[in-house]
C-alpha cells in the first residue's frame, strides 16, 4: 500500500535534469494552487479507494473464517432456534455484501454499529482506544529516533570506533530479541524481580494521573523502541555514511565549517529520506498492530481491542479497528510525503 | 573587500591575463619574499587490497603570493590528491599514509590539528570543485550556503550574511540576485552553480584559491565565461590559485607557471612561457601535441597519448613514463630520473651536461627558487641527447621499453 507513496525522492534524475536546463521562472500562484489542489484531490480519491478495499475484505475475511458471531453471543448451551434468533437479530442471515454496504452507509453517518458483545457502541469504543495506542505509538517512535539518530550520526562520523561498534552490537540484540522476551526482561528489570519502579501492567489515563500516566507507559515503549532504535541507527549511518562522501560536504568542510554544522546542518536532511519512509510505516504498524506489547502489558488500545474482536467474532468491532488503522496508514503516508517535500526542495516542484 | 562588489566587472575587463601582471609584479622580489604556499616532499599513499596506491610521491612545489600556478596531467597522476592535501582536506587515516610538510604563509599547516585547520578554511584558503551539480548541497538554498562562510568567518548576522551574499553574486555576474539567494541549486544552470560556488570560494576573501579542473563539467560556451570570471576575481583580489586541470589551453592563457604531474610526481616545473617554448619532458610536449577533442568530456582529452596509464601499485624502477615515451633507452628502465634545472642545459653544452654528467648533483630545492624551469628525464626534448635518442629509436623501429616507434608519429 505505500510502495508507490514510499519511492525515494532524491532518486529521482529527472528533479536536478529537469530544471538546469534554463533559468526556470517560479509558477504563478494560481496555477501553483490549482496543481495543489489537484494533489490534494488525488490522494483523497487515493485513501477512498484502498480505505475500500481494506474494509471490504476484512468484511469478507471474517464472514470466510470459522465460527459464528450468532453462537458467541447467544451463549454456550443455547438452543439451534436460539442461534438463529440471534443471528437475525443481528442481521447476520443477511449475505454479507449487503451487510457489507448497510455497514457503509453507517460510516457515512458516522454509526459502526455495536459491539455484539458488550453492546458498546463502536465508535465509543474507539474513542477510548485510539489515544491509548496513538500515546505509546507516538512515545515509542520519539523515543527510537532520539536514541538512534545521534548514534547513527556519530557512528557514520567515526565509523569502527567504540560507539558505533558498541551501538551496533546492543542494537543487533535488542532487534533479535522478540517483543515479549524483551518485555518480559524489562519487566524482570523494572517492575519486580530486580527493582520495582514502574508498575508491570496497567494502564493510568494522562489527565488522570500525568506522571502515573508515564510510569504505565514506559514499559511498553521501551519494549517497542529498543528494535526500532536499532534498525534505525544501522539504516540512518549507512545512509549517512554514503552521504558524507559528497562533494557538497568536502565543499562544506573546505568553508571551516564545524564537524557538528556539517553532520548536522548538511549530512543528515540528504541522508534522512529512508529512515523517514521506515518510521512512517512504523507507526502505521504501531498504531494498530502493537498487540503482543499492549496484551502483555495490559493496555486497553487499538491492538488489544483488534485482537478481541476476533476471538469474539465481534465483526463490527474488528471492523471498526480496521477501518482507522487504514485511515491511519494512509494519513502518515501523506504527511510523510509533505515531509519530503518539507526536507527537498527537489521534490516540491514535481508536486 | 570591497573590491569584489565594485560596479559592473566588465567596465574594467582587459584583454591581458591577469597572471602576466601579477608574475611581472612579483617576480623581482621573488627570491626575497617567501612563498604563499610551500609544499615539500608531499607524500600521500593509500593501502587498499590490492596493495599501495603512492597517488602522490614526493611532490615539491611552491605557490607565491598573487601567482596562479597551473597543475597538469593525465587522469590518475595525482593532482586532486596533492592539492586536496595541501589544503588539509586529505588528513591521516587508517589506510592513509602521509608523509611530507606543507607550509602555509610560514606555518607548517601539515602538523596542525583539524580544528585550527578549519580556521584557514574559507578564510585564508579556499575551494572550488570540478562539478557545480554535486558541489553545493541540494537541500540548502543558495544563500544561506554563502552565508555560512561569512557567518562563521566574519561573525555576521543574518541579515547581514544575506545582504553580503546578494553583492557576492551580483559580483560573480548573477542577473537578480536578490532572487538567486533565495533559490535551491537545482533550479539553476550549470555555469550559474560554478558562479555560486566562486562566490562561495570568495566570499571571505581567501588569499589562495584551489581549483579543481572548474570548468571540465561545464558547457564549452560556458567554460570561457568561467575562466574569465575566475582570472578577473583572481586579479582583483590578488589572490594567489592553484588550478588543476586537464586542459592546456587554459593552463597556457590564465597561469604563471605550471607544474606538471606523472604518476604522483612532478615531472616538470617551469614559468608557463618558458615551459610552452621548450618543454623538457617528454611527456609534457606529448601533451601539448595531443590535440583535444571539441566533444566530449575533457577526461578523454589526454587518452590521446598512446599506451596506458601508469600503475600506481608497482611503479617500475626508471622512469615512469618509459613504457609510453618515443625517446626511452636502456637507463630509463632502471634509473629514476632526478629533477633537475633546465638552467644546466643552457650553461653546458646543451645535451651533453644533462645526458652525461648526472653527477652534478641532486636537483634543487624547488620551493627555493620557483622560476627555475626543472624536469625529470635522461633525455631531455630539444638536447642533442634527446634528439639522438629518438633517432636511435626510430632507427629500431623500437623503444628500449620495446614500445613499437612509428617514424611519422615522432
Ligand atoms: N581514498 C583513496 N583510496 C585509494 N586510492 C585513491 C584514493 N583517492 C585517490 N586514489 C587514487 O589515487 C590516484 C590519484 O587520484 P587523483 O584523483 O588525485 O588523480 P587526478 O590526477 O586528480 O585524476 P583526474 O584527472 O581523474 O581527476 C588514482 O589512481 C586514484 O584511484
Ligand atoms: S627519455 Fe627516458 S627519462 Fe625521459 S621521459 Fe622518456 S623514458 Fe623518461
Ligand atoms: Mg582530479
């Protein structure tokens, strides 16, 4: 889904070909707003297809699997006739391309429909779980780049030296490492064997308790950047690495310029594009898919609530959280495109 | 400073290249003034898996004042290596070894740590490279990348560093530059990204400019405006440059002396005029008569001379161009030639003293006097012994390397 959003810009030969050719006069402002509203309207229509495909077949995937939604929520001893009271009940006689369409024309309304199993509405549902995991989707991510990008930084600067031998080596193990032993290690670390700090599970809501709020979250972040950090420190030094042999940065050097000016103010924007596009796809994936970390520690967010769902056969439900984590993939694709655009120059006239 | 943003340049365009003045101007004193930049014994090699590349092998020259000193030779002699290490920019690495001194205005600037090197950089020395296109940085726009140079060597503020960059590339003959600052390098044309990165070399006033090759990637049309501008800035700045270049005819029209490399080597030294009318080496009169093709990248320019280019890696015992050259005999294969003065083929008889009496002593110290004329070679062109090995060549039909000699080439 983001292959095509996802290319890298500064590949492009034709960026630099396109405009030497003559003094290039700056589009006038009408014609730049219509070609950007032309943009904009492109990837609208974009995020309208995919948003209908990816529902569309998570409907077809769900009714496709064993089991049934009517039999769950009628209990287990209940009749044959009861089941299908229930069934009709919930509309699930229905074939599902009707269903399909009835759940449509609730999402234009803004309705998702009920949990069959609780009764809570959807939407409710997912008001309370998206800041949940949006908090420790968006902390984990900080926290990765911030430990990353200086390592990597002082790691292509004086590659096969202590730091980026040592950041290497601890990255390769945390990367290895699978979520839940790494989770469980901390915990160990942190939350009782050795100390206990932090708490191990649970989760204490920010306008609730601010600090409780972080201690609950640490944990889990860290769990989920560790890995991160790593992959990012390895990509962001090798993509660095290659740009520190330009020329631009011998001219740079050639100016007096300080070793942190040139890493920081010349290397790291043109080296930056791969790591961007990673972290992008990152937090998509964190936003709806971080299910081992917030089962294993307790926290009621979109993963947790996904992975319910299915057990439960609770199609509205799963539907729901399906639904904002395509939105969501399609929405960071986009900004991650108005950051290129924001870091090139290049870019930017290509529209 | 003020010179460079001093009305429309063209006004007080001369047809006159600016290094016949100044070589005049600085020449007197010569022997009494110190040079600008003195390079001695500069060795650079590298150790790579195929062994040691001695890219740069015991180069001595000297750069005064004022002077524009041209460096030329084939592809892979050396020239980007020694001048990128006269500058400091090639410092001490794992597989890098160093050996030699360079001397900057008296200061042995090859024994000084990166961060006082640096000081140098942009304000005493400075820059610019062969390709516009990879030598400013894509993502930063224009001005704030001549900013920088006046912001960390002048101390000026923003608006101050942009008000400066504007006059800086009106003096490079940028039309609207008050546009151009704002503008990213993409968006401007080859001959117009040099000019940027002149006025970036420039814009603190540096004393000793390295050029490397400035014109090779541009336009034809293009490449004259450049030399043009570079020789005028030269001038009114009275700064002193070293340009490193493939081509003669710039070396013959913007330079005061030339230095020309082979194989990490100087093989021949001496004041441009001097030089065009009576090369010494071998080799540099086969560059002169290579005849440059119109099309085409200007590295192709000296595949012109027959056979190949030296081996860094396993350089042979004599001369190294002996493989190559029409005149080779028996001593070239075994023996190094020395650097020595072309003033011993004037005094003695000419040829006899430079072919038989290489007793006279080692060759002088180059940075002592730097308009001596000196070479490298057994026998040397326009000498009875060159001439007579050459004839003994085109007689066996061979040279002593066994190189074939077809008599209609020589
Ligand atoms: N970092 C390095 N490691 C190994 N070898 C190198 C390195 N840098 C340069 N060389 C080698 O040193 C030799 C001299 O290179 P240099 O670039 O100075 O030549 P040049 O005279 O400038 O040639 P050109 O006209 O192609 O620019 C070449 O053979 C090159 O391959
Ligand atoms: S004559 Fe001998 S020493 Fe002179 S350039 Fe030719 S090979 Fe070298
Ligand atoms: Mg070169």
């Amino acid at each position: 889904m983001s292959a095509g959003l996802a290319a890298s810009p500064a590949a492009d030969p034709t960026a630099g070909a396109t405009v030497a050719a003559g003094a290039p006069a700056r589009a006038p402002r009408g014609r730049r707003q219509r070609r950007f509203a032309a943009v904009v309207g492109k990837r609208l229509l974009h995020l309208l297809i995919v948003l209908l495909l990816v529902t569309f077949a998570s409907f077809a995937i769900t009714d496709l699997l064993p089991g049934d939604a009517a039999a769950t929520v009628a209990g287990e001893n209940a009749t044959p006739e009861q089941i299908a009271a229930v069934r009709t009940e919930l509309g699930l006689d229905r074939p599902m391309i009707v269903r399909y369409f009835d759940w449509l024309g609730g999402v234009l309304t803004g309705d998702l429909g009920n949990s069959f199993r609780t009764g809570q509405p959807v939407t409710e549902a997912l008001a309370q779980r998206i800041p949940v995991s949006f908090e420790i989707a968006v902390v984990a991510q900080i926290l990765a780049l911030l430990v990353a990008i200086p390592l990597a930084v002082y790691s292509a600067y004086r590659p096969g030296k202590l730091i980026d031998r040592s950041s290497m080596a601890i990255g390769f193990g945390a990367a290895a490492m699978p979520h839940f032993i790494l989770g469980m290690v901390l915990i160990l670390l942190f939350a009782g064997g050795l100390s206990s700090i932090l708490p191990a599970t649970g989760f204490v809501g920010f306008f609730d308790d601010p600090l409780g709020n972080l201690k609950s979250i640490i944990l889990p972040c860290l769990t989920l950047m560790l890995g991160e950090a790593a992959v990012y420190r390895q990509l962001l030094r090798s993509d660095m690495i290659s740009t520190l042999q330009e020329d631009f940065i011998l001219m740079a050097r050639s100016k007096g310029l300080s070793p942190r000016r040139i890493l920081f103010r010349h290397a790291l924007r043109p080296s930056s594009f791969s790591l961007i596009t990673l972290a992008g796809v990152n937090m998509g994936r964190l936003l709806g898919g971080a299910i081992v970390v917030e089962v294993m520690f307790a926290i009621p967010g979109l993963g947790q609530m996904v992975a319910q769902a299915v057990y439960d056969r609770d199609y509205l439900m799963l539907q729901g959280g399906i639904l904002v984590i395509a939105v969501s993939y399609v929405v960071i694709n986009a900004l991650i495109d108005l950051l290129y655009a924001a870091l090139d120059p290049r870019v930017r006239r290509r529209g | 400073m003020t010179s460079i943003d001093a009305g429309p340049a063209d006004q007080r365009r001369d047809t006159r290249p600016p290094a016949a003045g100044s070589a005049q101007t600085t020449a007197p004193g010569a022997t009494a003034t110190r040079p600008l930049l003195e390079v001695d014994q500069l060795r650079v090699h590298f150790a790579t898996p195929a062994g040691l590349v001695r890219a740069v092998d015991g180069v001595s020259l000297s750069v005064r004042a004022g002077e524009v000193l041209g460096v030329v030779g084939e592809s892979g002699s050396g020239k980007t290596v020694m001048s990128r290490r006269a500058m400091g920019l090639v410092g001490p690495g794992t597989t890098t070894r160093l050996s030699g001194t360079v001397r900057y205005d008296g200061t042995e600037i090859s024994a000084l740590p990166p961060a006082e090197l640096s000081k140098l950089w942009g304000s005493e020395m400075a820059m610019i490279l062969q390709d516009p296109m990879t030598s400013l940085n894509p993502v930063k726009r224009v001005g704030e990348q001549i900013g920088e140079s006046l912001r960390r060597h002048l101390g000026l503020d923003r608006a101050a560093a942009h008000q400066r960059a504007v006059q800086l590339l009106r003096s490079v003959g940028l039309s609207e530059p008050e546009r151009r600052v704002r503008q990213y390098p993409h968006e401007l044309s080859g001959g117009m990204r040099q000019r940027v990165t002149i006025a970036i070399a420039l814009s603190c006033d540096p004393r000793l400019l390295f050029a490397d090759e400035p014109t090779t990637a541009l336009d034809v049309t293009v490449q004259a405006q450049i030399l043009e501008l570079l020789a005028r800035q030269q001038a009114e700045h009275r700064m002193a440059m070293m340009i490193v270049t493939h081509d003669l005819r710039v070396v013959r029209g913007h330079t005061d002396r030339v230095v020309v490399m082979y194989a990490g080597k100087v093989v021949e030294a001496a004041p441009t005029r001097t030089l065009f009318a009576a090369p010494r080496m071998p080799y540099t009169e086969a560059l002169m008569n290579a005849v440059p093709p119109l099309t085409g990248s200007n590295h192709a320019v000296l595949r012109v001379i027959p056979g190949r280019p030296p081996n860094l890696l396993a350089p042979p015992p004599g001369c190294a161009f002996a493989p190559r050259c029409a005149s080779a005999q028996e001593r070239c294969l075994t023996e190094m030639p020395p650097l020595r003065s072309a003033a011993d083929l004037a005094g003695a008889s000419p040829g006899g003293s430079a072919a038989g009496a290489p007793a006279g002593g080692p060759a002088p110290a180059i940075a002592g006097t730097p308009d001596d004329h000196v070479y490298r070679c057994w026998y040397p062109v326009g000498t009875e012994a060159g001439d007579e090995a050459r004839r003994t060549n085109i007689e066996r039909g061979h040279t002593a390397a066994g190189t074939p000699i077809l008599a209609e080439a020589v």
